[in-house]
C-alpha cells in the first residue's frame, strides 16, 4: 500500500467524527493540483499528496473556526497552523492534522523553463512521480525532470520536511534538507547597492496591479474583510496607482508578518505579474532568528516576540549618542 | 615565557643623573621579558624648559621622537621617566588637534603616519606583565624592609591625560614593593611636591619640600623611600645635607623601584647599580636583615606553638573519648609559654 | 469645519524670531482654516477673551492656538475653548516657542517653521472628534513615601484635614535625617525637641497608619485609585508585643555591629531601638550582624525579652492598600565622600563627616554629646571643617551646591566652641551661601563672636602626623598656601538623591534627573507636582532643601493632595482607546500588549472581540499600534490624525 | 514648500509626550540653540508609533525621521518603549532592504530633564541627515503629481 493509500485510509477515518477534512485533489490540469474539501467517501477517493499538493491548507483555518477541522499537512504548512495556535487565532483542540513526508512541491513556472521549446505546461497531459524524478507526459514525448530542479525554492531550504505538531503522521519522516537556513535567497538582493534596491522595488512593484493576491493567499493575513488597505478609518492607502501606494500596501503586509511569517511562499506564488513580495518577510524573518532566536511557527508556546519584550535587549545595540 | 617587544626612550637623565634607574630599569625588563628596543638617534622629549616657553616647539621634540621610533616599525614605546612621559603624551594629545599637528609637522618635515602609544616602565610592569610574574621572579625577598612609595607629581597626574593609577593615593609602586616582599607603610605624602621644579627659581624652598617628605618617611619609620622619577630622586637624594641645614632630622637612601626589583631578583651589583646613590642603602639592608631574622624567629615559634596546641587538642579529644577531663590543665601552660616567648622577643 | 487660528507673540518670546502676523497670513490659507490672527498673549485675559469673541463671531467648531508647549498651557486654552460653548477637545495646540522661537534667532527659518506646526495642528484639528469624559470614584486616602520631616508634615496635614494617610519608612524609625541632628540653624535650638512632638503626633494620630521599617514594593493604578503594595520587612521582634523596654538591646552579645543611625560612630547590637524617641520604639533585629540569624548560636534576647516578642522565624510581609494620592518625600543621602583620597578616602579615623560629627555633638549620641576623637578618644582642641566635599564637583559628576552645608558649618563650629571653649575651628570654604531668614547673620556670628577662622580655599591633602593631621589647603584671599595641624578633621559632605529614589520613580512613574532628584510637573508653577497625575513631591527628594523648606513643601504636598482627595468624582481622560466591533478580528493582540489589562475580551453574536474597560484604560495606545487592521483606535491620536500629521509635512 | 530650500532638509520627529517632549521643551526653556529642520508630531508614547508612520514618512518624501521615547524602565506606561525599542530596532534593520539608508532613521530614549541630551539628538541627527543629503522620492501616481503640482 502507498502512502497515498495510508493517508486516504487516515482521512477516511477522521471524518468519522470530523466533518471536513482538507487536502488536495486533481486539478484543472496534470501540474495543478488544487484544495480539496472532503466531506464523504466519494471526496475522499480525489484526494491527492506528494509532489503536486502546493497550496497550503491553513489558509482555511481561520474561517473554520468553532469547528472541528482536519487537515493534511507538509512541513511548512504546519508551521502556518503552529503560528495560528501561537497567536491563538485557532485552537489546537478544534484541530486534527494528518501528516506525511514532504519531498517538495513542485514550482509550474520552473517547469515551464524547463520545456522551453518544448511545449508549453498546458500541453503536459500527464505526470507521473517516480522517486526524485517526475516524468511528464508530453506531445513531443516524456520528458523527465529531477524534483529538484522543479521544486519551489523553499523547498531547498527546507528544514522541516515532516509536520512535527500532526496528531498522525503517515509514512517514515525524512532528513531536513539543510539544518540551517543560511537566507541564501537573499544573497543576490544584497550585492545591490541601496540605489540599485530602491530601483529594483520600483522596477518590480511597477507591475503591481493591486490584486491582493498575495494577502488573500497568506494564511496568517487574518484581518480578511477588514484589512487597512481597502478602509479609510485607518486610511493609511490612496487608491492611486503609484509606485508608491503599491509598495507601501507590501510593506504594510511585510510589517504586519513581522515575527509570523513561516516563509511558506504562497504570497509570492499567488502574485500573478511575479513580483518577489516574499524577499521582504524573508528579509524580517532573518532580523526576527537573529535577534530574538525566534522562527515562526515552531513553538505554539512561546510568544511571537513583537507581543512581548525583555527588559534588557542582548541583542539591540542601541545608538550612543 | 612570552616575551614582549616594545620601544625604549631613555631619557636625557638616564644618561647621567639617573643611570642607575636606567641599569635596573634595563636589567628588569630583561628578567620580566621585555624586549626593549632603543629608539634610533633619539632626542629631547621637549620637557622643560621648551614646553614652558614654546608647545608648539615642545611637541615637536616628541613628535620627532615617534618619527624615529616609526621609521623602524616603533609604535608602543614606554619610558622610566614621568617627565619624559608627560611630555610625550601631552604631544600625542596635543596633535589630535590637526591645526596644531599640521604646526608640529611644519617643523618636523616629517608627519606621523601611524598611532602611537607611551607608557611609563611602571605601568607595563603593573599592568601587562602582573604582580604575579614579578612574585614569580623574587630570589631574594625584602621581608623586614620597611619601605615608603614616593611617586611624586607626575606619574599620575593629571588624571585625564595619565589614565593610570589614582591621582590622590596611587597605589601602583606600593603593590611592586609588597610582592617583593616589602612592609609597605601607608606614606601620605605619596604624590606631595619634592621641590624639583623650584630648585632654580626659589631654591631655599627645595630641601624644605624635600626635607617634610624625608621626614614624615623616617617618622613612620621607613628604612627607604622609593621613587621612580628621577628629578624626585636627585632632590631627595641629592639634598639631604641642605635638608638636614634645614632641619631634618633623618638620613634615608633613595632608591628607584627598579634598583629595588634587580635585586630581589637576584641580579649583580652592575644590575642594581646601588653604588651610584647619594646616602648609602646599606644601613636600610642591616635594618631589613635584622627584622627578617625576628620575624623568621616568631614564625618559627608561632609554628611550634600551633603544633603544641594541635598535639594539646588531640590529647584532648583523646581524654574526652577515654571519659577524662584533665585537658584544662595544659592550656595554660601553653598560654605561659607564649608570653614567655613575646617578651622575649620584645626584648630581642 | 470652521477652523480659528491664534498666532500668540507671548510678548517678544515668539515675536522676537518669528514673524506671527506672516504665519497668521499663511495659516489663513490652509484648508477648513476660517479665521486667523496673531495676538500679543494668548494666555492672558484679554488673549483668552479674543479668542471666544472670534469663536463665536465666525462659528468657529475648532482652534488651534499657535504658543508655548502643550504642556504648559493645553488645559488653559481647552477651558477657553469650552468656556466659548466647544468641546474642549476641539483644540489643538502648536508649539511655537519651546520648539521654534527659543531655539534659533534665524526669522526666515523660524517663520516657516511655525507655518508648517501651524500645518500640522489644523490638519489633526480636521479629524479630531467631541470627546466626553467619564467621572470615577476616588479613594480618599493618601500615600507618605517617607517619614522624615517633610514626609512627617505631609502626613499630619492631611490627617488633620480628615484624610486616612498610610505613612511608610524604610529604617525602624521615622525622623529621618533631621532625627539625627543635634541643633539646627539659625536659632541652634535642639532637633528633636522641636521633631519629638511631631513624631509622637504622628504616632498618635487617629487618621495616620504608620508602617515603619516598610517600603514601597509596587504601585499600580492611577490618580484617585493607586493599588500598592508595601513591604513589611521581617524585624524579627513582634511589634504588637514589643513594649519597647530595652532589655534585649542590653543583653545582645553581638556588640559590634555597625550603627546605622548613629553613622557608625560608635558600635551598637544587632537588636536595636535606633534612639530613645524613635517612633515606633520598638526593637528590630539587623539580620546581618545577629548570631542566631547568622551563625545559629545565642538567642539571648529571646530568653530575656519579658514578653516574649522576639520571633526568629519571622518572614517579610505584603501589604495592599487602595489609596487616592502618593506624596514621595524620600529624602536624600550622602555622597560617597571615600572617593575623595586627598582627605584621607576613609583611612583616617579623625576624618568624620558632618553627620557623624552631629551624632558626635548630640547628648543622645554613642559619646554621650562629649566631642571625642574616635582614634583615641581625646577631646579636640583644633577643628577643621571642609566645606564643599562632593557639592559643586563636576570631577565627580556633582556640580550643584547642596544648599545646606555652609549653614550646619557654621552651626557646628558654633557647637564645637560651646562644647570646648578653648577650642579653635578653622573652616575652609568655596563661597558662604547663606540666603535665608537670619542665615548670613548666623554666618557671620560665628566669625566674630565665635572666632571661627574662615579660610576660603580648597584643601588639597589631608596627611596623619603624630597624633595630628596636617590639613594642607589654600588661602586665595592671602594668596598663600596654608597649613593646619588640626585633631579632628570634619568634611561637610554634600548630598545626592537617596540611594534607592530612581527604583521608586519607576514605579511611581515619575521622572527624575541625572542626579536621581524627582522632576517635578513645572520648575516654578508646579513645585510640589510630577508629570503623573496624582503623585505629589516634598522635601529633598525633589531637589536639596533645609529644614524650613523641606516642612514648607511637606504642607504644600498636604494642600495639594487634600485638594485632589477632597472631590468625590474624578473625571476619567477620554482621550483613551476605542474598538470599532466591526472591524476587530478577535486577534487578541490588543489584549496581550496592554500594560494596564485594559482591554477584555467580549463575545458579540458568537464572535470573540475586543473592548476597552474605559476607567482602566491610560491612553498609551500601544494597542493601537499593535492591531494590524486598526480596528481599536486611540481617541486624539487616531492613526488618521497622525497620518494627517505626517501628511502635512510630506505633501508641502 | 514646507522646508526652506537650501537650508532645510524635511525631518520629522515623533516623541513621546512624558519625556522626549519634555526634553525638548526643557531645550527650549533652556535656550539650546537647534537646527530648524526638525518637526515634532507628539504622540502620547513610543508604544504609540506604528513603524509605518515611519515608512510612511520616508516614502512620503522625509528626509529623516526621529523616533524618542522614554529610557528604558521609566515609560509613563510602564512598558510602550519596550515594544517601541523591538520594533524600532527591527524597522532600522529593514529600510536597508528598500533601498533607503538606515542612517535616516534613528530612535533614542531623552527623559524630560535632559534638555542638553535633546539639543545633542538634534544637532547629530541633522548632522546626519544633511550628510546623507536629501532622500530620492518614489513616484507616485500620476494623477497625484499633477494634483501636487497644482497643490504647490
């Protein structure tokens, strides 16, 4: 039996006294695989996990709350829902997580880089996961592709591929892919000179539409309806369609990920005109580690370190003046 | 041992009037490890009567000083003399001021290009080489030399531009001398003026400085008084005939710290240079001898005496556990017997 | 919105730098903006009177009075404003003068300077809203931090106006330093005959709870309702036992323990009664020098004390209490003067300071009011004073003259000549400071009646010679250097805050200075004030005073806290937190920040969210800046208002 | 035109009304001559000031801004700078990632005695920030260009 079979046989087993579980199902396409609410038997038989399972469940958790939810989780996922706990936005006892070995997810756009010429990923008709590889299906034949080659850039970074916190974990855990995150990510952002950043911002958020794809893909954005930047008590944002508004309603959503962000990528995945808005929380992410040894997400019993404060600071070397 | 390197300014006194600091000085450094380096063709730290008349002129005696110190990869350099190293640093400080440094470098012709450091003998011994490694180098201890610490008006002060030591009650020379052995008396003329710099203007007013400082020494009953300037050390040492014109009553020897370390170190007569002083150290060395013996002879009664209670004790615990209670009896037997030894030797 | 400005000159303090009427001009043309004007005093009469005529003459609903620091004068123009039939909080103030005018000559820079604050203030002005206080009740009961003169007469004042007062000291006794002091100056009448009989009173007294050998653990709460708790240190004796007789202060073996209240001067026991007249006399143990607490052998008082009220297993104790008002009158201490190695740093027996000399003059005190050197026990024929030990020192961060000591100078060099009349004082002084009712003729008595020989010079060194100390000084009036064989050297020590008074500005809230002083609310307007609403200063704690001055302040406290007690209703500030329900996520955030448990959670149609318990609330508004989609607002300080603010200043 | 041209750069100040704005009036009462740039938006407490009105500022078009609070442990609040000194650290820490220099940002804590303290704030900062010369704008809509065109 695959793991497949034993996670289906997991999920078949928590509706018994859950009424929803959410996973993945097939979707509109072989690459895409899309959130699955599975009520019944019959949803359960569409659920899918491994290498197409992309889009993170703890999105939902925030609508369902007052009800008990179950839901299937990678790693990253998982640490969506233990920051959601930290905060106490969700409680851990409305909660039933399913989790497996995660050995990445895969980023559509890398393979469409990869095909180039090919065909486009539209025309794959079909995928197959054999191992470390994937083999596509495609009109001028397979093409097989390393999973490593494909997969989302966090997944490098991986490092914590096995939901810790899941009430049952299905399969064997595997190996973190690195112990430490070194933000390599961010290497190439840093060589720019504070010119060439302030240029590259303009450049990117130039192709903002203001879609908030973003927010409404984040799953620790939990104001929802009532975020600032659509109200005008605060009216912290014009509705112009400058530079300007464009980047500050990123560093509003940065600013208030302070401290929470998981780095699970899915703001920047959503963004449909590609602009990196997940460099920003990765840029407070590493200030949070340094400073406050804090990593969103971990520990549901510590608090996130803007919600608290030491008397004295080790880390902040405060100016002489 | 680690060795250190560092440069060496001798000073114009320390090729005469105070050769014998500069031999002891020389001889230290040697056993403590130091590595001293004499700055090539060395000239007038620009002490007095220069820095009186032109600072500018002054400052760049020193500034020519670490020219030639840099030219050979000199940067630290350290001195015996406070005179010396007052002036020297005040130049240092003197030329964080760029317009007065570019004056300074219009006469020298030759602008410093590195950052350059000065301190006095005492202070590196004190501070970078530790009181422990001086103790470690003792062969022959002073115990029974009765010393006070002069450190006169310089080595301390002022206290922003010396940063070392107290400027009211220094301590540094006080610490050297107790390791070697030395009862240190509490002095508290420590950083009084000897007269040094009056001896040209008002000279009737020197050996009455110098004499008060003599006196109150041999008042508290100090065998020496020990100095490490040299200007403090000719007044002292030098005047005690007009001192004693002016009434003091006491005859003490002068001698430098260092003179003092070389030969608790057990270095030779050329290493102490002792000779060179004015009033003879010889006396202070019986009176030390002497007590030394006294307090050899009390330690080795205390010893016996500890070990007699110790045997009075276990004889004690003996009898208790045997049921006896005859102990009491030989406590005051040993009670008489150290009073007995006291006043002998009170009387010794 | 109809909008009035008031450019005020304050007379040539803005007017000299600015150009008010060209600010007027420009404030003229800002949006909402109906009416603008300068005017000569904004505060005064007239001033206040202009601004009501113009409200009401161009149905003005908002001013903006451009003038001196809100700080100073917002609750002024807030009762104008209401005065003219506004809510008070319709008013913004901009601050022209502390800000603008006394900070630079340059007009052109100035001018436009005020322009933009004028800018900014309109531009909130648009955004603020009718803000209606709520009234609370108070608790009518008052808070002495101290109990030494001016903490004493705090706290009789307001029990005698029929307040409770809780009166806490730190030692076993109150009387603080003044209790130490043999006479005073200038009348040389005796200390504590004139402080005995308010000591007593104040144990006697019905309205006042006095927890002696007690201090301030924390403090909680605000004006009219403050939560503390107080800390009842272990004394180790039963105090409701107690009855003071004595005995074990007798019969303690441990004789050399160190005499707190007699500054050392003598040794004492680790049971004591500090002095016969200490109130409460009761005996405390020191726990440091007592055997049985230390060494666990002796328990001689236990055995002799005739009611059995001594209680080693005793245990410190907290206390709680609601009180309305806090009066601080924590005193002062001495410098430390061992820094001072030219007097000797503490290493010579002969050099005493000033306060271990009074204990030495005083007939209560361990010499039995004999002067004796402690070396040896001889009386002194010569004495030498030196003033100025620690006061006006920048060299030890200390440059402020302590007020007191030329005055118990000169009393103690009248003292020493009564004690021994063939006694010679010699004084060494910077400068007599001697403004007060009979002070300079006191210092001048003690010259020419007294014949105390006043040098005026520092002393450069102080050296033991025989059974003398050589105290070398200069004489800058003679222009020579001079030297005094003297027997008994006594330092005038200047004085600091007491050791422990910036813990205690944390918990009160309260500023202080480098030097640790209470900040009072305003240096001439509010004396006995602080910044925090409710806590009031008396004595040196706010700043070094004499003996009048600390009982003056010590009454004005009293006035001002039984003024504030006397109401039964305070009004609550509104300007405090709001949630909009709608809009709040029920995140909590807003709740684990709030330092004051403000905020509660309520559960409205099932959904868990935020509200403000109104009362409570401080209006710090760190909720505010912690909710991401602003959906709890501070009132005045709304994210609007300040991002108006910041509007004004980017956009132009 | 808020600044003066030439002689001014466009700082803004937020402080906390117990302290820092006290210290500043203490400056004042004491005649501790400043430079002129510097515009104080007075807040109840350090706890008070959202980082975004800091980026707000700068993207706005300040020059600077300067954040002051109470020192650590005397907060009229008991504990505002303590939030206020986490994420103004972390804010400082931030702005390198747009492209703005850090320098442009300051926090401090000047209690209400210390007018001399707030007189040296001022004269480094704007030290400072004149060294770092006036900030680059962000473009803003273009609607709003021409509307602040008009405007100015």
């Amino acid at each position: 039996m695959s793991i497949q079979d034993d996670i289906k046989a997991a999920i078949a087993k928590a509706l018994q006294d859950i009424p929803c579980v959410i996973g993945w199902g097939a979707g509109p396409e072989p690459l895409r695989a899309t959130p699955l609410f599975m009520r019944n038997a019959a949803d359960v038989e569409n659920f899918t996990a491994g290498f197409l399972a992309v889009n993170n469940p703890a999105l939902y958790l925030p609508s369902c709350k007052g009800v008990k939810t179950a839901l299937v989780v990678k790693g990253c996922d998982a640490r969506s829902v233990g920051q959601l706990v930290a905060e106490n936005l969700v409680k851990r006892d409305e909660l039933y997580l399913i989790g497996y070995p995660c050995s990445g997810v895969i980023d559509v756009d890398k393979v469409a880089a990869r095909l180039e010429g090919k065909c486009e990923p539209g025309e794959v008709t079909r995928l197959r996961e054999e191992n470390e590889d994937v083999i596509l299906d495609t009109p001028g034949g397979e093409v097989r592709l390393a999973k490593k080659d494909i997969a989302a850039d966090k997944c490098a970074r991986c490092r914590y591929p096995n939901a810790e916190s899941a009430d049952v974990f299905i399969g064997e855990k595997r190996a973190p892919v690195v112990d430490q995150d070194e933000y390599a990510d961010l290497a190439d952002f840093e060589k720019l000179s504070l010119e060439e950043r302030k240029a590259f911002w303009e450049k990117e958020l130039s192709r903002c539409i203001r879609c908030y794809a973003c927010r409404n893909a984040c799953p620790l954005c939990v104001c929802r309806d009532h975020c600032v930047a659509s109200s005008r008590e605060p009216h912290w944002l014009t509705q112009a369609d400058g530079v300007r508004d464009k980047l500050f309603f990123q560093l509003i959503h940065a600013t208030h990920l302070a401290g929470r962000c998981t780095g699970c990528g899915e703001c920047e995945r959503a963004c449909p005109v590609g602009i990196p808005v997940l460099t920003l929380k990765r840029a407070f992410s590493r200030q949070v580690e340094d400073m406050f040894g804090y990593m969103a997400g971990i520990d549901v019993n510590t608090t996130p370190p803007l919600l608290t404060f030491r008397l004295e600071e080790p880390e902040i070397k405060e100016r002489e003046w | 041992m680690s060795k250190i390197t560092l440069g060496y300014f001798p000073g114009c006194s320390g090729l005469g009037t105070s050769a014998e600091y500069e031999k002891s000085t020389r001889a230290v450094c040697r056993e403590l490890g130091i590595d001293l380096r004499e700055i090539p063709d060395w000239n007038c730290c620009g002490s007095t009567p220069a820095h009186t008349v032109d600072p500018v002129l002054s400052s760049a005696f020193s500034a020519r000083v670490f020219a030639q110190g840099e030219q050979v990869g000199i940067t630290d350099v350290i001195t015996p003399c406070p005179s010396c190293l007052s002036n020297l640093r005040n130049a240092l400080r003197h030329m964080d001021d760029e317009l007065f440094a570019a004056r300074v470098d219009a006469l020298t012709e030759r602008p410093l290009k590195q950052e350059h450091s000065i301190k006095s003998v005492l202070q590196v011994i004190v501070e970078d080489i530790g009181l422990d490694s001086v103790k470690a180098r003792v062969r022959k201890p002073l115990t029974g030399l009765k010393a006070v610490a002069y450190y006169g008006c310089l080595m301390n002060r002022p206290e922003k531009v010396m940063r070392f030591d107290d400027p009211e009650n220094p301590v540094a020379m006080d610490q050297v001398l107790e390791v070697l052995g030395a009862e240190v008396l509490p002095f508290p003329l420590k950083v009084d003026c000897c007269g040094g710099s009056m001896s040209i203007p008002a000279r009737r007013s020197t050996p009455h400085l110098a004499g008060k400082i003599l006196d109150l020494a041999g008042e508290m009953g100090a065998d020496v008084v020990v100095v490490a300037c040299p200007l403090c050390q000719m007044n002292l040492d030098l005047r005690q005939g007009q001192s004693r014109a002016a009434g003091l009553k006491y005859t003490l020897p002068v001698p430098y710290f260092t003179q003092l370390m070389a030969y608790a170190f057990g270095l030779s007569d050329a290493d102490t240079a002792f000779k060179l002083l004015a009033e003879d150290i010889a006396p202070a060395f019986t009176c030390m001898s002497r007590r030394s013996d006294e307090i050899k002879a009390e330690e080795a009664r205390k010893a016996v005496l500890a070990e007699e209670k110790a045997r009075a004790a276990a004889e004690k615990a003996a009898k208790t556990q045997a049921g006896t209670e005859t102990a009491a009896e030989k406590q005051p037997g040993g009670k008489s017997r150290a009073n007995s030894a006291s006043a002998a030797g009170g009387a010794a | 919105m109809r909008i009035g400005v008031f450019i005020c000159h304050c007379g040539s303090n803005i007017a000299g730098t600015v150009d008010c009427a060209a600010v007027a001009a420009k404030a003229a043309t800002y949006p909402d903006v109906a009416y603008a004007t300068d005017i000569m005093y904004a505060c005064a009469e007239p001033g206040q009177d202009a601004i009501i005529a113009a409200i009401k003459e161009h149905q003005l609903s908002g001013v903006v009075v451009a003038s001196c620091t809100p700080r100073m004068h917002e609750p002024t123009f807030r009762k104008t404003v209401e005065r003219a039939g506004l809510n008070r909080y319709m008013f913004e103030m901009a601050n022209i003068r502390e800000h603008v005018s006394w900070i630079g000559k340059d007009i052109e820079a100035n001018t436009n300077k005020a322009a933009e604050l004028v800018r900014m203030a309109a531009a909130k002005l648009r955004l603020n809203k009718e803000l209606k206080p709520k009234s609370f009740p108070v608790t009518k009961r008052l808070l002495v931090v101290g109990g030494g003169v001016a903490g004493i007469q705090a706290a009789l004042d307001a029990a005698d106006a029929g307040l409770e007062v809780i009166l806490v000291e730190k030692q076993p006794t109150i009387g603080g330093k003044m209790a130490k002091l043999d006479k005073t100056f200038p009348t040389v009448d005796c200390s504590s005959c004139i402080l005995g009989p308010r000591m007593v009173d104040v144990a006697q007294h019905p309205n006042i709870t006095l927890y002696a050998y007690s201090e301030v653990e924390s403090v909680s709460g605000y004006v009219g309702n403050f939560d503390v708790k107080i800390r009842k240190k272990a004394s180790y004796v039963d105090w409701v036992k107690c009855t003071g007789c004595g005995l074990c202060t007798e019969k303690c073996p441990a004789r050399k323990s160190y005499d707190r209240f007699n500054e050392g001067v003598g040794p004492t026991t680790a049971i004591i009664i500090p002095f016969p007249q200490a109130i409460p006399k009761k005996a405390s143990i020191e726990r440091e020098h007592c055997r049985l607490l230390t060494g666990g052998k002796c328990g001689v008082c236990a055995k002799v004390c005739p009611t059995g009220a001594i209680n080693y297993a005793m245990e410190d104790e907290i206390i709680e209490a609601r009180v309305g008002g806090i009066v601080a009158a924590t005193g002062y201490d001495l410098i430390d003067w061992k820094i001072y190695e030219e007097y000797g740093g503490g290493r010579y027996p002969d050099v005493v300071t000033s306060l271990q000399y009074e204990r030495m003059l005083s007939a209560s005190g361990p010499t039995g009011g004999h002067i004796k050197r402690p070396s040896d026990g001889v009386e002194p024929k010569d004495v030498v004073f030196i003033q100025c030990v620690g006061s006006r020192d920048p060299s030890i961060g200390r440059p402020y003259c302590s007020g007191f000591c030329c005055m118990y100078t000169a009393k103690q060099a009248i003292l020493t000549k009564d004690h021994i009349p063939d006694s010679q004082s010699y004084v060494f002084y910077m400068d007599i400071r001697s403004p007060g009712k009979g002070y300079d003729e006191f210092t001048r008595r003690v010259q020419e009646e007294y014949k105390a020989r006043y040098i005026r010079g520092r002393v450069s060194l102080v050296y033991p010679k025989g059974n003398k100390l050589i105290v070398r000084g200069a004489d800058t009036l003679m222009g020579v250097q001079v030297e005094v064989e003297a027997d008994l050297v006594v330092l005038a020590v200047g004085a600091e805050a007491a050791s422990e008074s910036a813990k205690l500005a944390e918990k009160l809230r309260i500023s202080y200075d480098s030097y640790g002083f209470f900040m009072e609310g305003h240096p001439k307007l509010k004396p006995v004030e602080t910044n925090t609403a409710g806590v009031f200063l008396a004595g040196a704690c706010q700043g070094l005073k004499d003996i009048p001055s600390s009982v003056a302040q010590g009454s004005a406290a009293a006035a001002k806290a039984i003024g504030l007690l006397s109401r039964d209703m305070l009004d609550s500030d509104p300007q405090i937190a709001f949630v909009s329900a709608n809009r709040c996520v029920g995140c909590g955030k807003c709740i684990e920040v709030c330092p004051f448990k403000a905020i509660q959670e309520i559960d409205l149609r099932g959904q868990p969210k935020a509200e403000v318990i109104e009362t409570v609330c401080q209006g710090c508004g760190l909720c505010n800046a912690t909710c991401p989609q602003g959906a709890i607002q501070l009132s005045h300080f709304t994210d609007n208002q300040i991002l108006a603010e910041v509007e004004a200043l980017c956009r132009f | 035109m808020s600044v003066l041209n030439t002689k001014e750069l466009r700082i803004i100040g937020f402080l906390c009304n117990w302290c820092s704005y006290g210290g500043a009036d203490t400056a004042g009462v004491g005649r501790f001559t400043q430079p002129t740039d510097l515009r104080v938006v007075r807040v109840p407490c350090s706890g008070r000031i959202n980082p975004l009105f800091i980026l707000k500022s700068l993207l706005g078009g300040a020059d600077g801004v300067l954040v002051s609070g109470c020192h650590p442990r005397d907060c009229h609040y008991a504990e505002g700078n303590f939030y206020a000194r986490r994420r103004l650290e972390l804010l400082k820490g931030f702005l390198p990632v747009l492209g703005i220099d850090p320098r442009r940002f300051e926090y401090t804590w000047v209690s209400a005695s210390e007018g001399q303290r707030w007189q040296h704030v001022v004269e480094a900062f704007t030290a400072q920030i004149h060294g770092l010369g006036p900030a680059r704008g962000w473009p803003e809509a273009p609607e709003l260009e021409i509307l602040n065109a008009v405007a100015r």
